[in-house]
C-alpha cells in the first residue's frame, strides 16, 4: 500500500540543497526510491517556509532556485485555515501535557506540520512524516527519520 510522506524541514533542506554531499545525496535517492515504490512526497508548506527563510537570510540564492525546483516536482501541501485551528488545538494540548515541542513564544512549526498529517490521516489516508528527529513530532503523529522509512 502506497503511502503520503510528509518531508519537515531537515530532509527539505538535503533534497533541496544543491550542493552534492554523501547525505544530501542519499536524501534525494531515498525519495526517487520512494516514488518509484508509489508513495507520494509532499512538500509540507511549512517546511519549505523553515527551509526558505534561512536561505534567505544566508542570501544563498542556488538554494532558493534548487528549493524552488523541488517544489515544483513534488506534490506540495498548502497551510489551511483547517490546518491552523487543528495546530492551534496541538499546541494547547501538548502545554497541558507537558508535552510542548517549542517555547510558548514560537510559532511552533511542528504543530503546524502534525495537524497536516493528521487531517491527512482523518481522510483515511496512511502518513508518515519524515524527519531528521521525530522525537517531538511521534508524539502527536506518525514520524521517522527518513532513512528509516521504506
């Protein structure tokens, strides 16, 4: 069964990055291998705004072009007012848990890319997200670092 794989921000970073280290690589292999098994890569909006705004920032404008590419080529997820309200109810939950991901302060991206996946998963979808870390993201939704998924 093929499966929706939600990229954060860290993998975002090595598909997108255009120089050509042993992990950027092996990033980008791990999602022509996931393609060619008939999963679905997005490109999580929010992602690619963490990914975008340090490039930005670093005025490193291959990435950007890169970054644009790869949006271009893999599905892309758009934030929706339904994914905000549904990150807003995570980032109450996970404060009267003890359980939050960020200060109370941030934005707290990762809320915002756990209510993607689970919207997702609410429309009966099979996801996972693939992460660098999923120690704060598996709290709420499927995650894995990507080089674990298969």
């Amino acid at each position: 069964m093929s499966k929706l794989i939600l990229l954060d921000s860290g993998p975002l970073g090595l598909v997108s990055n255009p120089n050509t280290s042993t992990e950027a690589e092996s990033c980008r292999e791990w999602v022509r291998e996931r393609e060619f098994q008939g999963d679905l890569v997005l490109v999580s909006e929010i992602a690619d705004y963490e990914v975008r705004r340090e490039l930005i920032r670093a005025r490193k404008l291959n990435g950007i072009a890169r970054l644009n590419i790869v949006k271009s080529k893999l599905s892309y997820l758009a934030i929706t007012t339904e994914t905000m309200m549904r990150a807003a109810e995570l980032w109450a939950q996970a404060r009267q848990t003890g359980q939050q991901t960020a200060s109370d302060q941030s934005l707290d991206a990762d809320m915002i890319l756990a209510a993607q996946a689970l919207l997702l998963i609410e429309d009966g979808d099979q996801v996972v997200v693939a992460t660098s870390n999923p120690k704060h993201l598996s709290l709420f939704v499927p995650a894995a670092r990507w080089q674990d998924i298969t």
